[in-house]
C-alpha cells in the first residue's frame, strides 16, 4: 500500500466532526466493565454488546472507526454478517487493537511496558486480511514518587515506533497510544512535564525508524491534575495545558490527534475536547477515541434489561457520538 492510501485512511479517521469509538476491551478488561453493570462476562454476551453498538443507526454520522478486539474482529452479527463487513458497508473503517497489554518492567517496580512484537508482522497480515484498516498499540505511563524513569518512557516508545513500522509495512494505519494515566495525586504541570517527555521520547523514536507520520495517527491523553490531587485544573486549564504540550511536541505532518478518555465522566472528556477545538485552528485536527466515554451510559442501560433496553442504549450510543462530533468542531453545547 503506498503512503497516499494509508494518508487518506488516517484522514479520514479524523474527518470533520468525526471521531472513534474504542470497544478493543480485552476479555479481562471487558469481564471487569460487565462486572460493574451485573453481566456475566460470556462469548455471546460479548458478540451481542458489540453487536448492539456496531448496529446502531446512522453511527458514521460521527464515528469514521471503531477499534476491535482479536476476538471481536473474527465475530458476526446474530444474522452472520461478519462485523467488519457491516462496518465497512457502513462507511466506518474497522480498527485492532494489537498489543498484548502492558507488563511489569523488569528493574523498575511499578512501572510498566507494553508487550505485542513479537509474531506481530504475521498477526497484522491476518487483521489486514480480515478487513482491518488502522491498528492501535497502547503504552502506559505511570506518575509515581520517582516514576516515570527516562527507561520506561524509552523502552515503550521504542516499541511504539517498531509496532507502527510493521503497521506501515503491512498496509495498515498505526493509531499509536503512549496514555500518561491520571491515577495519582500528581497536579497538572506534573502531568504536562511528564506529557511532554513522553511525546518528545515518541516522536524522536518514530523518526529513527523512518515512519510516515502523514500515515499515523496520534491517540494521546489529556494534560489533566491526577484524580487524587486536591487541585482540579478546570476545563480551560485542562485545554490550554494540553494543546500547549501538543504544539511543543508533536509534528505538524501528523494528520491528526485522538484523544482517550481515561476515567473522565462522559461531559467532562466532551467539554475537554470541545475547549481545545474553541481555541483553534490547530496544526492537527483534533477529535476523540474514546472507550469508556463513548459507552458507560450505554453498557448500563442495555445490562438491565438487552431487550426492552436495546433502542434506548443505542440512542446514547448515537447521543455520545453526535455530542463528540459536535465537540470536535467547538461547536458542542452542554
Ligand atoms: P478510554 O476512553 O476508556 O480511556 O479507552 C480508550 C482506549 O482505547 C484506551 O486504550
């Protein structure tokens, strides 16, 4: 594939007022999220829940893709329709998650590294073969008393940069995640510092190994105080911190920026975006990749009840998607 084609997919991932949506839940991920709402974490529940979402109507409004897992990309709908191939007859390009999950960094207690290269060129011309568009790969940034160490950011943005190479070689976009989590007491510079060193680490990698940036998309997280500091920065500080630390480390080239929501409530991820965008134009056009803050109210709604429940939590799918959409133009309104 050459590098005008995978161009073209990663813009349009981040068309005007269109974003992703992130259901790439790992078995385990996905049994905890079930858990919380009282729902056995089965195969089939899994394939329906997905089913419900993927089926939801006029979800290309706003959603350009929808990231799977390994296990959803090869499931169907209750008729048999292959999940890709609905998403692709309606217009949304179908994502894979493809790491294996972050893994203790040996040496450094505490701290994390992604796993995944490792047979990851044969997996990724299977998920080409089934349809796939774009890959994700998700590194973890922990901020702790001495974290994170200059050899955790390195070693996972090292294997950020050889996950996208084989991405790029196999024809397929790399969506690439370095998430700084907002566990902690840390304040909002902290995180900006911490943001910062993260994407200078990410960007210097991905040169080193010759990645087309104008073929990637960056899915970053938000300049944000940690979730246990007493000092909440508000949305302004939130959305001037972040794009601040975006134009002091990411390349013009890049086609775009998505965000995670990582443990923001639904309004606060939308009201986030939607500051940022007010404050443009920006280099990159800005939208969203969220998981949790695309479907929570959704999830809820559809464990209590699949059947009676079903239009419902589609609708919130679509009311989550059109209000994200409307925030990655500025033009949301609580
Ligand atoms: P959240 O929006 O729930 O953080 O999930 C997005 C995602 O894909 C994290 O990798």
């Amino acid at each position: 594939m050459s590098i005008e084609q995978l161009e073209s997919i990663a813009q349009a991932m981040v068309a005007p007022g269109k974003g992703i949506i992130a259901i790439d839940e790992s078995n385990n991920t996905i049994k905890k999220r079930f858990e919380a709402v009282g729902l056995p974490n089965s195969e089939e529940n899994r394939r329906a829940y997905r089913e419900m979402l993927l089926t939801t109507p006029n979800l290309s409004d706003h959603i350009s893709g929808a990231i799977l897992y390994d296990e959803t990309i090869r499931q169907s709908t209750r008729a048999g329709v292959p999940f890709t191939k609905l998403m692709l007859d309606n217009g949304i390009l179908p994502g894979i998650k493809v790491d294996k999950g972050p893994m203790s960094l040996a040496g450094f207690p505490g701290e994390l590294v992604t796993e995944g290269l490792d047979g990851l060129r044969e997996r990724l011309a299977e998920y080409a073969k089934l349809g796939a568009k774009f890959a994700k790969w998700r590194a973890v940034i922990t901020i702790g008393d001495d974290a994170p160490s200059a050899t955790c950011i390195d070693a996972n943005c090292h294997a950020l940069a050889r996950y996208a190479s084989l991405c790029q070689e196999a024809g397929i976009v790399p969506m690439v995640e370095p998430e700084v989590l907002m566990d902690g007491d840390h304040d909002i510079e902290i995180c900006y510092d911490v943001t910062e060193a993260t994407l200078r680490s990410l960007f210097g990698a991905m040169y080193e190994h010759n990645i087309m940036l104008e073929g990637s998309i960056l899915k970053a997280s938000m300049v944000i105080s940690g979730k246990g500091c007493e000092e909440q920065a508000d949305i302004d500080e939130v959305a001037e911190a972040t794009v601040r630390c975006l134009k002091a480390s990411v390349p013009a080239t890049v086609p775009g920026i998505v965000f995670l929501s990582g443990g923001q409530s639904d309004e606060q991820a939308t009201a986030h975006l939607n500051a940022m965008n007010q404050m443009g134009p920006h280099p990159w056009p800005l939208s969203f990749s969220y998981g949790r803050a695309m479907q929570q109210a959704a999830m809820k709604l559809w464990a209590k009840d699949m059947r009676a429940n079903f239009d419902d939590a589609q609708k919130t799918v679509a009311q989550r998607a059109r209000e994200n959409g409307l925030a990655a133009l500025g033009q949301w309104h609580k």
